[in-house]
C-alpha cells in the first residue's frame, strides 16, 4: 500500500517483538518533547525542561473512524498491539502502581485500536503504518520534527509534525475524522481556547512559579476542522468513556467548554484535555492526507540539582534558580509555533526529509548507517537545554525524571562527533561557555559546568581527557569555520590551559619537567585516576600539543609553537617506544609501589571511596594500587590519536603501532557473544548479545585485583570511536563487525534503537557515531584556505558531506560531482584521493 516503504532496509523496520521498546524522539534541539513509541503511542513525554521516561500525558492519542452516508463502519485509537506490562505499571495514582493492577490505561490497551502497525524508522523522521481488518483503510502516519543540519533556529522548534495519509482500501468513498487528543501537560485545571484552527491548552493557575508556567497547542492545516475544548469534568474513567462514546460515533464531535475552573479533582490526577479533529472524504482507492503539529512553550527550566553537591543537602525547592529557553526568545507561545509549522510545513519538512535522503540514499554501509542516524535521535531529547542566548548546556544522559550527570561533561562529551560538522555554531558556543565558565584562574578546565553561568566551579578539578580535549577541538572549531579572529579571542585560555599541564601549582603534577608525558595523577571518563604515563591521556596531550602548536604559530607566536611542537613530538616519541609493548600500548606502573601515591595525598577530593588518596587508590589487603590499567589492552589507549585524525593533526604516533594497537584491540577485546563473559560491572550487554570491552588483559594473573572501573562493560561510545579509527586505517571488515555486533544490541527486541545507555538513557557518547560518517568518506574540511578532502571507502554512489555551512552529496563515479544541497559554502579547491581539483576563483555553491 506503501510501496516507498517497502524498499527500506529491513534493520530500520520495526514490527512485533521488533517494535516493543522502540521509542522515537519528537522535538527541538534543547526543546524536549515526546516520543512515539513503535505501536503509535505518545510516551516518554519531558515537555517542561525535565526527563519524562516511562510518563504519559494524560490520554494524549491521535483516534480515527470512517463514516459512509452517515453511518459508522469503524473507530479505532491510531495505536497497534498492546506492548506495555500486563500485569500492571507505573504511571497510575500511585497507591494502584506496579503488579496486580493491571495495564496502563494511559495505554488504551482497553479501547479499539489497530491490529497490525510497521514502524520504519530512518532520523530524523519516522512512520507507521497501521491496519486492521476491521477498518477500511491503511493510514501512514509521518512523523519528524524539523531537523535540518546548519540551521540550528529552526532545528530548536518545539514542535512535532505528523502527516497522515489516509489510504481507501474499500470500494466505496468513505467519510474520515482524525483526531488528536492530548492532556493539558500537568494541569488538572485548564484553560482551553480554540482560536483560528489552533486548539491552546494553558492553565487557570495564577500562582504557578516560573518554571511550571506554559502552555501546548494542537492545530491542522485541514479545511474542516473541529474542535472539543474540553473533556467531560468527571471522576473515576469518566472522562476518557465520555469522550469514547462521543467520538466513536457517527457525526461530529459536540462542543464543549467551560468558563470556569474545575470543581473537583480527578482522582488518577490526570490532566484535563482537549480534543482537536479533522474531517475529509477519501474516495474509493484514494489516498488523502491530514497534516497536524503539536507543539509546547515552557519557557524556564527549573535547576532542579541546584545545591545536591552542598554540605548540608539541597537547597529549598523555593530557592532554587531557573533558566529560560532559546526557544522562548523565538517563539512567543506554543500558538505561534504551531502555526509557524504550518505555515512553512513544506520547507521545513521538506529539508527534513532531503537531508534524511541525502543520508540513507549515500552508499555508508547499512550498521555504519544505522548507527550514525539512530544516535542523533538524543539531540531531541532533555539530554540537551539550550539556554536563552543560545548556548547548548547537556547532561551526560538521563534518569526517568531527571537529568544524569551534568554540566556539558567534558570527557563525555569528547566522544561527540555530530555537532561540530551538523551544527558548528553549536559545537563552538559548548566551547566559549567552556573557556568562559569551566577555567579556573589557575588554567585548570573543570569538567562539569554549573548552572547558572558563571556560579562558580565544579568540586572535582580537571580531567586530563576533557581538559585537553577542549584544546584539540578549538582547533577543530577554527578549521572548519576558518574563523581566525574567534581562535584569536580564545587563545589565551587555551595557552593557560596547556601552562596549567607545566605549573608548579597544579596538584595533579601533570607534567612540572615539560617532558611531552603526562607522570602525575590523571582524572579521567573512568571516573578515578591513573598515576605514571599512559598512551591513553598522554595521548591526549600529545595532541593537544600539536593543535596548539599551529594556533600559536598562525598568531605570531613562533617561541610557543617550537615549545608546543617539540613536546608534541617528544611526548610522541616515548609513547611510540616506552609504552609500546610490541603489540598494543600499555601504562607504565608498578602496582607494587605505593609511593606513587604519596604526592598526591593533599586535600584534594579522591574519589568516591575516601577523602583520602591513599585510602582509596592502596589496596592492603592485596599490596597493590587500585583502579590502573597496567598492561591492559584499553579500547581508547589511542584516543589521543583518533582526535588527531578527525581534525587533520597527521600521525603523531607511529603509523604501524597504531595499526598494531587497533588490531589488538579487536582481536582482544571483541567478544561476539557475552554468555561467558564475567561483568561484575553494569550490564549492557548480555548473553548471545556481543560487544567491545573497554579493556582487557593478556592473562587473568595478569589483570589488577581491582582494575580501573568499568573495564568489563560494553559503551557504544567508545565501540563507534574505535570502529572509525579502524575504517582510517583500513580495517574496514573490523570496524563493520564492531558496530554490525552494537547495533544489534539495539534492534529494538531489548533496549530502544534510538537510546543507546550508559550512564542513563539517551547517552551523548554514542554521537562519536558521526565519525562513521566521515571516517568512511575520508573527509576531511579546512575552511582556514576552503578546502573539501575526501578519500572515500566507496568508488560508486554518493556519500554525504556537511561543514561550513553547508551539506550536500559527493557523487562517485566516473565523473565525480559536488552538489550543495542546503545552504552555502565557499570553496577554492576540492581534494578527492589527494588530486586536487582547483577552482580558479572561490566560488560560493547555493
């Protein structure tokens, strides 16, 4: 019925035990939103600047039914099979949650609805098909909110788009209403008005604090539209039978409003809701198509972990701080945004789904494709704010109802690969609010940023990773945008930042004797240290070095280069050969020697353990240091230089250890199936699943008693960063079976496709994907002199490429071919397999 369906890759097709925890983000870039589930249901919803996994909006659901001459033939809730808990789940009146209660009625399990659904999900957009004998039509449902790489304004509206496109499978013409319902978002006392075909839901609460004040609109661009303000004001289930009974019925939906506020209380403290609908007759064998948007405006965010890290606990509800939106400084209500939405439905849809096209139309291998486009899906999540000037401020991922872990975590967020080539102007606002808010006066860059801007630092010092991460990616921020007067403003605190890793009062040591090798204590993603040189964070440095080796010599500042680039290459140097054991590289500690730690023993935190260094790192029972790598086989020992491929830095390492250490990395620490596998650790990855273990160790005897934590677990994170870093050294067949064995974790039977987990849901490591995306391109951007590079994996098709300003597609062939398919870039030459194709005068593609 679908044919343009039919054709689509069978991993991104979703039906039966398949589509059970699929759950499809709906929403703007740090706009939050809901999801929708695999069955056609509205879940997950986190509209006012909070995580919502698991909640529901009332009964909020789209419903259809068809009418001939004035007759019912069917209705039926636009939802598929029931795929909750029978026995009973949360999000009741909490007394009657859990088991022995049975199914979720925000479900509507007990309502009509369709027998059969195909989810086919490609991000940004996702649809559904639904059937059921009974009914007579096939409905595709469309969803997607816009999402349109370099137009990060229109990427941050608060709205879900969904077309329905009615199929007439019977032989006669049939009258259909389709309507969306939804609940005023935690309010049991609305304020419901339709006006010009758009449906607001508000509150009559005038005494709600900043951050619980909003509003949500429903609209259709449709000609007949109709309008139940409000459900019957009951207890019990009498608003959702009420409703049943009048819309499943033949004719129209009464009109119903209420002028005052609600007299009594729901007992289920559901909110209240609003009804909007759609009335059009498709003829036999036509199709016809309803176009709705829902939308939501709640424009500050309460900074609900404001004071947790404090002494003596959390600050009092009252006092705690609020941000606003972005969203709120461009759209003045949820009103103007749905009819903005309506009103350019086309071009926003319409770059949505050719950037989606682009995508899963280019010849990227189907896991690398799948992996890359299922992770971006967090974008649209409340994993990310975006705060009134624009700034993206993120949490690492979420909890239920809650963020986890915040503050843009800066060796969380290294991972992340999509901004900085989808959305610069993002990527380069993390790092001004990081140079202006996370370095301290000493030059250390904490990793966690507070909200408020600017309300002081967080109690845990630098992290080596995140620390020199953000200097490899201001010089990643300068190369693609060719911007040397905004490297310029920033300079100084990437300067201090490198200083800080030679200072005297650095109490971490890094490295007081400017060797190029990082010997003192070492915080890193692992959440403790490691004392003594490694390849992993010294790595780091090393590449750091060389970035700030060419930003200061672009400045003038000739001395601070040679000084950079000679400890670049030293520091390069001793881990091409001290810490490179013929196979792979390891950290160079005797685990014996406790006086590593002596130096360290100065008030600063430990770690979650003790206050004491020694009490948390010696082991006396085992005569041993806790927590280090030792000769492990780490899956990011050369993390270091996978930064320094993405950004153009060259091999600063030696090419063939390199080689040697990802090969190691797969032969060692790929399992293709878990089932044997001993993980006293968190589980996200079990049984017959595989994955590739953060680290492992040549022989049992060998490994530490207690090893550095996490070492047993399964990141997808690191798995994409490690599979993009073999496909630049030409290892693709690893590299496919790395993601090909990731994403099978994800198919949808046991976790939801588009949240991959780590530390909570939605996990912003897994956007090191996008160098997938890249990696196979060979692409490589440098505004600095406008300059594309690609050397691809593929000889035929196209590949997408974005940066600058711009994405398009390079196609392969013959006569290979630039095109600019969304915005505008300037370019003077063009690299393809190192020949470069020079344009005799820069030239701008529209």
């Amino acid at each position: 019925m679908f044919p343009d369906l039919d054709a689509v890759d069978p991993r991104f097709v979703f039906e039966g035990e398949r589509a059970r925890y699929v759950a499809f983000p709906l929403g703007g870039i740090g706009s939050g939103g809901f999801s929708l589930s695999g069955s056609g249901r509205l879940i997950d919803w986190a509209i006012a600047n909070r995580p919502g996994l698991g909640q529901f909006n009332g009964y909020s659901h789209f419903a259809i039914k068809a009418e001939r001459d004035g007759a019912l033939i069917d209705a039926r809730v636009l939802n598929g099979p029931f795929d909750g808990i029978a026995a009973g789940a949360t999000g009741m009146r909490p007394q009657f949650d859990g088991p022995g209660h049975g199914t979720n009625r925000q479900m509507l399990a007990g309502l009509p609805h369709f027998a059969n659904t195909r989810f086919v999900g490609r991000f940004p957009t996702a649809d559904i098909v639904f059937n059921d004998p009974h009914f007579p039509a096939d409905i595709r449902l469309t969803a997607l909110s816009p999402f349109i790489p370099h137009n990060d304004r229109d990427s941050s509206m608060p709205v879900a788009m969904l077309a329905f496109e009615i199929a007439n499978t019977s032989d006669g013409p049939i009258d259909v209403t389709l309507a969306g319902s939804l609940g005023n978002y935690r309010c049991g006392n609305g304020a419901h008005d339709f006006a010009d075909g758009v449906l607001k839901l508000a509150s009559r609460d005038t005494d709600l604090p900043a951050h619980a004040r909003g509003d949500l609109a429903i609209a259709s661009d449709a000609i007949d539209v109709q309008h139940l303000d409000y459900w019957y004001r009951g207890q019990w289930f009498d608003d959702i039978s009420v409703f049943w009974r009048e819309f499943a019925g033949a004719g129209r939906l009464p009109r119903r409003h209420y002028e005052g506020p609600r007299s009594t209380r729901n007992m289920y403290y559901y909110p209240e809701h609003g009804t909007l609908a759609a009335r059009l007759t498709v003829p036999a064998g036509g199709r016809r198509t309803l176009r709705f948007a829902i939308a939501w405006h709640y424009p500050c965010g309460e900074i609900y972990w404001y004071g947790r890290e404090k002494p003596d606990g959390e600050t009092p509800p009252g006092d705690k701080p609020t941000w606003r939106n972005y969203y709120a400084t461009q759209w003045q209500d949820s009103v103007a945004v749905v009819r903005d939405a309506l009103a350019r439905w086309d071009e926003l849809a319409g770059a949505t789904i050719a950037f989606r096209d682009a995508l899963f139309g280019s010849s990227l291998p189907a896991p690398f494709l799948d992996a890359a486009s299922a992770t971006l899906a967090l974008l649209r999540t409340p994993t990310v704010l975006r705060l009134e000037n624009g700034t993206l401020w993120g949490w690492e991922g979420q909890h239920a109802l809650s963020g986890s872990c915040e503050g843009s975590c800066t060796h969380v967020w290294n991972y992340q690969q999509a901004l900085p080539w989808l959305f610069p102007t993002l990527e380069r606002g993390l790092r001004e609010a990081e140079w202006r808010y996370n370095q301290r006066p000493d030059g250390g860059l904490t990793f966690r940023q507070k909200l408020p801007l600017g309300s002081g630092f967080d109690v845990i010092g630098p992290a080596a990773d995140g620390h020199f991460g953000a200097i490899i990616k201001t010089f990643r921020e300068w190369k693609l945008s060719g911007d040397t007067e905004w490297m310029r403003r920033w300079w100084p605190n990437v300067r201090r930042a490198l200083e800080y890793a030679w200072s005297a009062d650095n109490p971490d040591r890094w490295d007081p004797q400017r060797t190029g090798i990082l010997h003192g204590r070492q915080h890193h993603t692992l959440d403790m240290e490691l004392f003594g040189p490694n390849a992993w964070l010294s790595g780091m440095y090393v590449a750091a070095l060389a970035a700030a080796a060419e930003m200061a010599r672009a400045l003038g500042d000739g001395t601070f280069a040679a000084d950079c680039e000679r400890l670049s290459r030293d520091g390069a140097a001793y881990i091409s050969t001290s810490l490179f054991n013929g196979c792979y590289f390891v950290q160079q500690i005797d685990l014996h020697d406790r006086g590593v730690l002596t130096p360290f023993d100065n008030g600063r935190i430990a770690g979650v353990l003790s206050e004491s260094v020694d009490g948390a790192y010696w082991s006396a029972e085992h005569g041993e240091l806790k927590y280090q790598l030792a000769n492990g086989c780490l899956t990011d020992q050369v993390l270091g230089q996978w930064h320094a491929d993405l950004v153009g830095l060259g091999a600063l390492l030696d090419d063939a250890a390199v080689a040697s250490a990802l090969r190691a990395v797969f032969a060692r620490n790929f399992r293709s199936s878990l089932s044997e596998h001993v993980n006293p650790a968190r589980v996200y990855g079990l049984e017959d699943e595989g994955g590739l273990l953060l680290c492992t160790w040549p022989e049992r005897e060998s490994q530490p008693m207690v090893p550095a934590p996490y070492a047993e677990e399964v990141w997808t994170g690191l798995e994409y960063a490690a599979a993009s870093h073999m496909l630049m050294r030409d290892l693709v067949d690893e590299a496919l079976t790395v993601v090909t064995t990731a994403r099978a974790r994800y198919n949808g039977t046991r976790r939801n496709p588009y949240s991959e987990i780590e530390c909570g849901a939605y996990y912003v490591r897994s956007l090191s994907a996008w160098a997938l995306v890249n990696a196979w391109a060979g692409l490589d951007a440098d505004l600095r002199d406008q300059s594309l590079s690609f050397r691809p994996h593929a000889s035929t098709g196209w590949l997408l490429w974005s940066a600058g300003k711009a994405w398009g597609r390079l196609i392969l062939g013959s006569d290979a071919r630039l095109e600019v398919l969304y915005g505008e870039i300037a370019l003077r030459r063009v690299r393809l397999n190192g020949k470069s194709h020079t344009l005799p005068t820069p030239r701008r593609f529209l």
